[in-house]
C-alpha cells in the first residue's frame, strides 16, 4: 500500500515545485517591474534605511564579472539545471519546505538570467542606506533568503539526526 502513495507524492512534490517556481516567477517579474515604474515616475521613496534607486548591473553580486555576461548566463544555466536535476532525482525524500526554498532560489536565478539575456543586464532597486552595500534586486533576495532558510534546514536535520542517533 505504502508503495501506491510514494509515486503519487513523489509527483505531488514535483508539481509543487513547477507550481512555486511559476508563481514566484510572476511575482517577482510584477513587483520588480511595478517598483521601475514608481522610480521611473517620481513615486520612490527613501527613508533612513531603505531607498529605490535604479541601476542597470552588468555584472553579478557586487558588479564583480561585468565583462563575461556569457559566463554569467552560463553559471545560471547550469545552476537551474542542476538544482531542477537535484530536486526532481531526490523529490521523494525532501521536505515541502526543502522544494519551497529551492523553488525561491531558482527563481531568483532564473528571473536575473532572464533579464541578462533579454536586456543585457539586470535591474537593480533596493538601496540600503544605513550601510555602504550595493543596490540589488528582488532576485538577489529571493536567493539570499533562501540560502539562508536551508541551510537552517540542514542545521535542523542534522540536529534532529544526531539526536536520534545519542
């Protein structure tokens, strides 16, 4: 019986994850463009901590390889593909949150390399104004965030497995 629920989850979790990554591609394509337009149109805004000014980056975090855009697309195509790849072999024994993060951090991938491609650079907006720190995107969060949120995961199974195993 345990063997008829296991494929039937296991393409559960790969639609999950075709389903997250879509809609955190649109959602990131909508807010990062509706946030251009405000700065386009006068309607930014900046506080002590956080303004929107836009840039055109060339390069990758920290505008470091601003001379190989090919190398750039190259790093998020095999990216893509190996954590699509990772992802689709292993669905069956990751968590929803495991696919969820990966999810968000592949769209971020995917949303800069799209705007690499089609423009020839990726658009920047985010300022920090409490820290010299380079201007960034809504892609460039959904990496770093996600980064972050599994390598807690990693952190948590580990714990949870050595406290079985004490």
């Amino acid at each position: 019986m345990s063997k008829k629920k296991q494929p039937q989850k296991l393409w559960t979790k790969i639609f999950f994850l075709f389903v997250t990554f879509i809609l955190f591609i649109v959602a990131n394509c909508y807010f990062s463009d509706l946030l251009i337009h405000q700065i386009q149109s006068g309607r930014g805004f900046n506080n002590e901590f956080i303004s929107l000014n836009y840039t055109q980056n060339t390069g990758a975090a920290f505008s470091i390889l601003h001379d190989y855009p090919f190398l750039l697309i190259a790093l998020a195509v095999i990216a893509l593909v190996f954590l699509f790849s990772y992802i689709i072999r292993h669905a069956g024994t990751m968590s929803y949150y495991g696919i969820f993060w990966l999810s968000l951090m592949m769209s971020g991938i995917f949303c800069n390399l799209f705007e690499r491609v089609q423009l020839g650079y990726v658009r920047d907006f985010f300022s920090l104004n409490f820290v010299n720190f380079p201007i960034f995107n809504i892609s460039d969060l959904s990496i770093n965030i996600s980064v972050v949120a599994i390598i807690i995961l990693l952190i948590k199974r580990t714990q949870l497995k050595q406290l079985w195993n004490s």
